[in-house]
C-alpha cells in the first residue's frame, strides 16, 4: 500500500539527533554529553533553529566553545 508522499532522507549532522516539528523547526540534541567545562562555557546539547542551516551553524558554534573550553582545562 502508498500513501502517494515519496520518502526523503532526513538531514543529518554527525553526533546529533535531529527532529523536525510540524511546523518544520528543527530541534537537534547532541548524542554525547558536553562535559562540564563546556557546558559552564556556554555549550549546550539541545537546540533549535528555523531552518537546517541555521541548525547547522548553530551547532557548529556550540562545538566550537565546547572546543574551546577543553583547551582551557588545566593539566
């Protein structure tokens, strides 16, 4: 049985799940916790935007300060 609607891959973004609303805002939740210096950072493992790009750089930030926060830890 069809439905008639064609199946179209999800985007995806390595290391975080992506949901798509209804209203087609993207909520993305990273599969890996941050761990806590990038959290106090300003890291944060879910987020929203709307549109895939806009998720994409949103996400790209939030890894980038989580980067930087590791970079930061004292040995």
């Amino acid at each position: 049985m069809n439905d008639g609607k064609a199946a179209v891959p999800s985007p995806t973004i390595p290391g975080w799940r992506l949901l798509i609303s209804d209203a087609g805002r993207f909520w993305a939740f990273r599969q890996k916790p941050f761990p806590v210096e990038a959290r106090r950072a300003g890291a944060e493992p879910d987020l929203d935007a709307d549109t895939f790009d806009d998720i994409q750089a949103v996400i790209t930030r939030h890894e980038e300060i989580a980067r930087q926060a590791a970079g930061q830890v004292a040995l």
